[in-house]
C-alpha cells in the first residue's frame, strides 16, 4: 500500500520505536506461526477474514445488514463479540446498523477519519460498558478498507490508559516514560508505514498489510500473555500458550458472539477450521 498521498493531508507525529522490540515481536511471530502452518497460512486467514467483512460492511452490502449476519461476523473481532449481545437480540439493532451505515458510507477524507469513529462512537452511551464501540469501528473499518484504514483499536494503542502495541515497542524504558501520541488515525498509520519498511528491510515484500497486523498482533499477544490482568483478560483466559492467545486477538479462534440462548449457529463455512483447536 502507499501512504504517500495521506502523508500530503495530514500531520503526522514522530515514533520513537525500538528496533530491537520489534525485531524481537517478529521472531516471536515467525515461531509461533510455524507451530500452526506457517505465516501463510495466518496471512491467507487474515485475507479470508477481510473478505468476509467487505462482503458485510461495504458501502454496497451493508444495507442489507440483519443481526443475524452481525452476530456471525462478531466471532472474528474478540474484543466485541462478548458484549454486543444487547445489540443482537432486541430491537436496539437497528441502532447499531444506523450508526454503522454513518461509519462506512462517506468516501475516504483522511482528514475526517476520527471524525467519523467519534461520531459512531456518540451512537452510545460513553461508559466502561461500551469501550467496545470503539474497537467495533476500527474493525469494521480496518478490516472492509485494509488499504485505508490501518488497524486502530485499543490494544493498539489507548492514549488514556497507556497500554498497547506502541508502548510495547517505544523506545527506552517505558515504565519511566509517558507516552503522548494521540490514539488517532495520523498515529496509526505512521505506525503502519514504519513497520512496513521495517518488514521490507527484512525481506517481506508483499502482504505487507497483513504482516504488519500479524506483527502487531503478535507483540501485545506477547504482553497479554506475559502480563494477565488487562482489559483483553476476560477474552483470553482460556489461552494457554502464544499462539492461544495471537489466534484470540486476530479473532481466528472461532469463538461465537456472546448471545442469548446461543440462537447464532456457528459459521459452517471452514473459514478458519485449520485453527479452530476447540
């Protein structure tokens, strides 16, 4: 992907990344994939995953939404398939594919992106309660326009709580450090663009997008696993090894969305059975 052209419209911040960090996430992530396939198969799922949310959430599908759709769709996003249960099951559905609707119908304006997640995020009340809303628009976006929108939820990088992959890899000591870049769109795709030309001077020349999420993916995967006890832990507690919880964060676990009475059967596609282990 090129970036060029939003580098020309916004503001970008300064990164002070830690080469050694991230060289480090990387062999992480080599290892662990190979236990599984390989990271081709993870890039491969990663893309299958992608088309699954373009064939949802494209400007030219999304009309035609219904709860049933979204609460499959829900599985591959972890964060938010525990908590959009009320979202599912009762009339406040049409809410949420309203809100939906504003997110992905404007066209492309770098400079109105946050404007955009803050909007849908206002669709709901501002409680601990409905930090998902959040991680929901980065997903949706993310995930139906990957060459627009670089990933943007939370465990990526939450300004107020100070946590997520940026902290992972800033350089220095961290626990002596507070970070200031704001959790917005010019910080994420930086990110992006860093990481990519780090992978490229490592030899990976294509599916840089998807690198960039494995990678990402794979060092706070590395933190959740270490640390326990953040926000993610509720989703994770099950996963005993790395790979557990990298399969858990990419939303390649095949885990259901959390609804009443478990009414939504399970994707019968095999869209990701080569990583389901339950």
């Amino acid at each position: 992907f090129n970036n060029k052209q939003e580098q020309s419209e916004i503001v970008l911040p300064t990164l002070e990344l830690s080469g050694a960090a991230i060289a480090h996430g990387l062999k992480l992530l080599f290892n662990n994939c190979e236990k599984s396939g390989g990271i081709e198969t993870f890039v491969e799922a990663l893309k299958l995953k992608q088309i699954a949310f373009k064939d949802i959430f494209s400007r030219s599908k999304i009309d035609m939404l219904d709860a049933r759709g979204f609460a499959k769709i829900s599985k591959f996003m972890p964060t938010v398939r525990r908590r959009i249960g009320p979202y599912v099951e009762t009339e406040a559905f049409m809410h949420l594919k309203t809100a939906l609707i504003g997110l992905v119908s404007p066209e492309h304006d770098a400079n109105k992106v946050d404007e955009r997640i803050l909007a849908f995020c206002a669709n709901f009340p501002d409680d601990k309660h409905h930090r998902w809303v959040r991680d929901l628009a980065a997903e949706v976006l993310h995930n139906t326009y990957p060459e627009l929108y670089p990933l943007m939820t939370r465990w990526m990088w939450d300004l107020k709580a100070n946590t997520g992959v940026i902290r992972e890899i800033w350089h220095g000591d961290i626990d002596k450090v507070m970070i200031t870049v704001p959790d917005n769109y010019a910080t994420f795709l930086q990110l992006r663009a860093e990481l990519s030309e780090y992978l490229h001077k490592e030899g990976v020349y294509k599916d840089t997008i998807q690198y960039v999420d494995l990678l990402c993916t794979q060092i706070y995967a590395d933190y959740v696993a270490a640390q326990g006890g953040s926000y993610l832990r509720a989703d994770f507690s099950s996963a005993e090894d790395g790979i557990g919880y990298l399969l858990r964060l990419l939303g390649l676990d095949g885990v259901k969305a959390k609804v009443a009475n478990d009414q939504i059967p399970p994707d019968n596609a095999g869209l990701l059975q080569n990583f389901n282990k339950g």
